[in-house]
C-alpha cells in the first residue's frame, strides 16, 4: 500500500519561513519523481516543484527564489523549503510520487499552509 504523508504546514506570517515534509511507502522512492503542487480555494491544483530521481529540479515561476525542493532516498522523504511567504501562498500543499514512463502516480492528503498576519 503506497502512502504520501505530508507534515509541516501551518500558519506563518507574511516573511516568514516553511519546511514541508513528505514521507513516502510502499513505492521504490528512488525511481520516482517527486513534487509538491497547492491548490487554493476556488482554483486548480499547480505545480510548485518537481524533483527527478537524478536530482534534477524545476520550479513554478510563482516560487522561484523562494522556494528549494530536495530528496532523501535513504529516509523516503521529500522537503520543500519555502522563504519569504506571501498571502498568495495559502493553500493545500499535496505531495506527489509519478514512476516515469508509467502511468504510476499518487498523492499525499494535503497540509494546509495559510500566510496571514
């Protein structure tokens, strides 16, 4: 059974500074590629980062500078540090595990991260 347990959201004052975690089983964490993506109230769910099993990163542009995911392979987690919150930032923060060239993917249940003074 393939769990996506997030952890680390929460309120947080505009500037100020996240970590996210996301604890992975049931998958081989090392072949995946891993992601954090948010969906804000009335809108889609978008990417914020992706992170392939070679380590390659990419970043929505919303994020840029402010944001750095990484992986541990040894401790099947995936982190996204956020810097510098801002309002827009509140939102559901699901991780995602995809095995690439499959159709394997899953998701995390979300943690909610709300900036707001």
């Amino acid at each position: 059974q393939v769990q996506l347990v997030e952890s680390g959201g929460g309120l947080v004052q505009p500037g100020g500074s996240l970590r996210l975690s996301c604890a992975a089983s049931g998958i081989i964490f090392s072949s995946y590629t891993m992601g954090w993506y948010r969906q804000a109230p009335g809108k889609q769910r978008d990417p914020v980062a992706t992170i392939r099993a070679g380590g390659r990163t990419n970043y929505a542009d919303s994020v840029k500078g402010r944001a750095t995911i990484a992986r541990d392979n040894a401790k099947n987690t995936v982190y996204l540090q956020m810097n510098s919150l801002k309002p827009e930032d509140t939102a559901v923060y699901y991780c995602y595990a995809g095995l690439p060239g499959t159709p394997l993917d899953y998701w995390g249940q979300g943690t909610q991260v709300t900036v707001s003074s």
